[in-house]
C-alpha cells in the first residue's frame, strides 16, 4: 500500500505527525513523496520528565525510613587555668615574737590593771604587733592575682 493510502485508511505511515484537529496524516517534504521530520522536542520533554519521575520517585522509596544516628568522640586537650591556693608568707604564718604578759591579782599593791607595770608595756607591745600582723594580713590578701 501507498502512503496515500494509509493516510486515507485513517493509518498514519512512520513519518506522520498530529494536525490541528488531532488525526494523524502524512506530511511530505517534497513531491518525491518523502516524509518530513517529526518535531522530537515533546517527546524529549516527556521522556525526561518521566525519567526524572521515576528517579525522585526509586529515591524516596529506598531511601530509608528511620534516620541513622552516628556519634563521634573525639578527645581534645584544652588548656584550662586551674586556681592554686596562695601560700602567705612565713612571717605571716609564724606565731607572734613576744610573750604573753602574766596578769597578776588585783589587789596585788603593784598592780594597775591586773598587769604590773612592765606586763602592761608587754601587752601594749603584743597588740600593737597583732594590729600590724592583721594589716600585713589584709595587705597580702588584697593583692592582685591572689
């Protein structure tokens, strides 16, 4: 059979192409009877679009349906500034120099204030000794980087 033939029959040949109202019939280049091209650039589309369809569509079905969980430890050294106490000097450490006066009964007849003259000279000492030891305290404890 004819091309013509089969275009009548309602058949289009390998060369036909869609017209406007939607039936296939033949389209020739020349009067020679040959075929002209067929536009290929829907069926491209389709063809991709159907290709990437079927990829996203393959990729959600195996991708899998629980999250993997993976824990890495590592070790890192940091340094870290670590407080030391602060050793007082030894002066400070170290008990007092003098003695303690020895207090006598008040109605002893050297007696002033249950010293005798000389322990109550000791005992000013003392205290003066421990007022300066208290400021040489606070002097140390006050210093930076303490």
């Amino acid at each position: 059979m004819s091309n013509a033939l089969m275009t009548i029959q309602g058949v289009a040949p390998a060369g036909g192409a869609l017209n406007n109202t939607g039936s296939r019939h033949a389209v020739y280049a020349s009067t020679l009877g040959s075929p002209a091209r067929e536009p290929t650039v829907r069926p491209t589309i389709r063809a991709i679009a159907t290709l990437a369809a079927a990829v996203l569509a393959g990729g959600c079905c195996l991708s899998p349906t629980e999250p993997e969980i993976r824990t890495v430890t590592r070790t890192v050294e940091v340094e870290v500034p670590v407080p030391v106490p602060a050793e007082p000097p030894a002066e400070l450490m170290s008990p007092p120099a003098i003695a303690a006066p020895v207090f006598i009964a008040p109605l002893d007849a050297t007696a002033t204030s249950a010293l005798n003259p000389d322990g109550e000279r000791t005992l000013q000492r003392l205290i003066r000794e421990l007022l300066a030891r208290e400021r040489a305290w606070r002097d140390w404890a006050s210093e930076p980087g303490q």
